[in-house]
C-alpha cells in the first residue's frame, strides 16, 4: 500500500559552498529558428531527433516494463491479501493482538504492526526487483544494496508510526460511526494526508536526504527574481541532494498553508544550464501560483470518499460469503479485504489519476513558458526527463499511463510558445 500523495520535500540547514559550476546552455537544434519563423513541428523534431536511438530504446523499454509492474504490483499485493484471508492468518494476527491487550487502539496497532512486517516481507522479492535491480539495470540508481534497504528500513519505520495513527484513528471511526464512517474517515485519510505534507520537509525528508539553502547567487538570483514577478512571498531556494538515491533530474514545490517551499535536485544543477534551471523553475511556480496542492486536496478527497463508499458497500458482501474469520468491517482481522478492495479501486483509477495529475502539470507547463520565457531551456530538459520517461507515446497510451506529459508533448508546447513570441529569438531589432 502506497500513498500516492506527493509528500512535500526538504528541511533546514544554511550552508556555504563553493559555487557548483553551471552546464553551458546548449545551442538550440537548427530547425528551431534563430531567425525568421519556427515550423512548430519541425522544431519539435528537430529537437526528438537529438535522443540517440539507443538512448530511447532504453529509456522505451524502462517506461513500457513500467506498465506492467503496475500490474504485477497489483496482482502480487493482492495475491498477499487473499492468502492472508483464505489462510486464517489474518484472523491469527488478530487474535494474537487481542491476547496481548483489552484496549481496542491497542489490538489495533498490534495488529497492523503484524501486518505490516508480514505483507513487507511477502512483498519483498517484487521490491528488491523492482527498485533496486531494476534501477541499477537501467543506470537510474546510486544506492548500494547495504544503501537500498538501510532506506527500506527507515520507510518501514515511518510506516510503522504514521500507519499505527492513521489506522487507530480509521478503526475507531468505522467502530463508533458504523453508517457515515466513509464520510467522516475520508475527511481524516486527508487530514492525515495533509499533517504528513506539512511534517514530511521537517521530519522524514532529513531521515533520507540532507536538504539545504541553495546558496549559488547566479543561480538563486534568477529564480527569486521569478518568484517575485509572480508574487511567491519566499527568500529562499532550497537543494537536496537527491544523487545519494538517484541519477534523475528533479525539482518540486511543497508544503502549503504558508510553508511552500521551492527545491530542486542536485542532479538538475549538475547538469543542467542556467535557462534549463530558470524553464524548470518556472513550471514549480506554476503549480505555487495555480493552487495545485489545495485542488489536489479536494479531487483526491472526492475519490477517497467514492473509494470508502464501494468499501462499505462490498466489504459487508465478501464477507459474509467467505467469512475468513473476520467479524465486520471494524474488525482488524479484515485490513487484508479493505485493502484488496481499495487497491482494485485505485488500480482502476489509474487513467483517472494519471490524467488529473498529468493536467496539473500541463497547466504548469504553460505556465512556466510564460514566466520564464525559456521555451529551448524547457524543451532541453524535456530531452533529459526522457531519460526514464518514454519521449513519444501514442495519444491514448498517454492518457493511461503518463502523470506528466510526454517529452514530445512538453516540447511542442515549448516551441508552439517560441514560434508566437519571435522577440524571445529573433536577430532582428
Ligand atoms: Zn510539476
């Protein structure tokens, strides 16, 4: 089981250190125009063709294997459930939790501890496969293995805590409020979703990574100088160093309710050039400025209680057919059946999901071209992002399966930008 919210990113710590030197912005592919008009078409291929043909085969294979971990992902966490269920081991686990205590918050947390430990290691061949193997084939990874589950562990413990509270919290809500809980328990699942938005930059980011103050003025300079035209109140830009875990490049924006926070990775300032850096910039502001965290919040919220709702309505069916020793829906003894049931909803979801997401970051998109007005720099790390995102999907294919657009779709819209603001490249006068 897998949040999927975006959990907001970095923490405290000034620093000074020697200034990273900046990647030379490369020059833009010919057929984008350095005068007269832009073929918008033209210039998008122009700019595709620069992906070697191994390099796209790579990233192709790494995104399109994707897919079908989704799947196997889905089939193996059910498969975990259902044995769980048809073994009686659910049942055993809650009873084990109901020797040790008579307080019912209590039994609650011994039994999702059990639970927790049991699916981790049933899950753990796909993980192992999936996000260390898998990383390392593809050249995405900078953990060791000793590396790779010293992070397993430090997730297991923050699932272990935040999970103990969140399902206290859910199980006395379904006990007390048998008729309405789906309502009042998605209102809590975004509480909580929101509490661990605001705490993550400050308590679980620094157990992963050690974010500071980016301190690069030709760097800060031109982003604070962003972040004032479009009226972000924040004096600071924040770098994390994300190359401990990963060779992707990166940034993203966090937190809310005053506690926005603007980070980018330091692969993204390794690597990329000034205007590249500015166009990405440009994009996190995007989603400051268009309110996207609170509109996530309550579209997320809807399909939570939607979730709940078919929770509450099919919970009760499978029940009484195969009992699997539970006793109701306030029962822990029946976490493996919710589970198996709210997975099969998100699973189905994924078109839904992907697409509300992937908008999202359209609008970014165009809002960052507008902002930082750097169509070539955005259209270059369009390139680089396709590094573990396939750059050219069919229509539909992006609709299921991309949370961001495509790296053609990014790049058309870059240059469908150039091509209508010739001041930004045109010689002439
Ligand atoms: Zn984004």
């Amino acid at each position: 089981m897998r949040l999927f919210f975006a959990a907001a990113l970095a923490a405290a710590a000034v620093h000074a250190e020697p200034a990273q030197l900046l990647a030379p912005a490369p020059p833009p592919p010919a057929s984008s125009g350095a005068s007269g008009s832009i073929d918008v078409e033209a210039a998008t291929r122009a700019y595709l063709n620069q992906l070697p043909a191994a390099q796209r085969a790579k990233s192709d294979a790494y995104f399109e294997g994707g897919y079908w971990l989704h799947l196997w992902d889905f089939l193996w966490g059910a498969g975990v459930a259902l044995l769980l269920l048809f073994s009686g081991w659910s049942a055993r686990m809650r009873d084990r939790a109901e020797r040790l205590t008579r307080f019912a918050a209590l039994q609650t947390a011994l039994y999702w501890l059990q639970f927790l430990a049991v699916t981790y290691l049933l899950s753990f061949p796909l993980s192992l496969y999936r996000d260390y193997f898998r990383e390392h084939r593809y050249g995405l990874s900078n953990l060791t293995l000793a590396g790779w589950l010293g992070e397993e562990a430090k997730g297991l413990l923050v699932s272990a805590i935040f999970g103990t509270l969140a399902m206290i919290a859910l199980y006395a809500i379904v006990r007390r409020l048998p008729r309405t809980w789906w309502i009042w328990g998605a209102g809590v699942s975004l509480l909580f979703l929101a509490i661990g938005a605001l705490i993550a930059p400050v308590l679980i980011v620094p157990l992963f990574n050690t974010p500071k103050k980016l301190a690069d003025q030709r760097v800060v300079a031109p982003i604070l100088s962003l972040a004032r035209a479009n009226g972000i109140a924040t004096g600071e830009v924040w770098e994390i160093d994300a190359s401990k875990q990963t060779t992707r490049v990166s940034a993203n924006v966090s937190g809310f309710l005053g506690t926005e926070r603007i980070t980018l990775n330091d692969n993204l300032l390794n690597r990329c050039s000034l205007p590249e850096i500015e166009a990405v910039m440009g994009h996190e502001m995007g989603h400051y400025v268009l309110n996207h965290v609170y509109k996530f919040i309550w579209e997320f919220g809807v399909i939570i209680v939607v979730g709940f709702a078919l929770l509450n309505w099919l919970f009760e069916r499978l029940r009484a057919r195969y009992r699997f020793g539970v006793r109701d829906l306030g029962d822990v003894a029946g976490l493996p059946l919710a589970s198996l049931i709210l997975s099969l909803y998100f699973f189905a979801l994924t078109p839904v999901i992907n697409t509300i997401v992937r908008t999202a970051e359209y609008e970014a998109d165009v809002f960052g071209l507008n902002a930082a007005r750097k169509p070539d720099g955005f259209a270059q790390t369009a390139l680089k992002l396709s590094e573990y995102r396939k750059l050219e999907p069919g229509r539909l294919e992006e609709m299921i399966f991309y949370d961001h657009p495509s790296g053609r779709t990014r790049i058309f819209t870059a240059m469908r930008w150039k091509a209508e603001h010739p001041e930004t490249w045109s010689k002439k006068p």
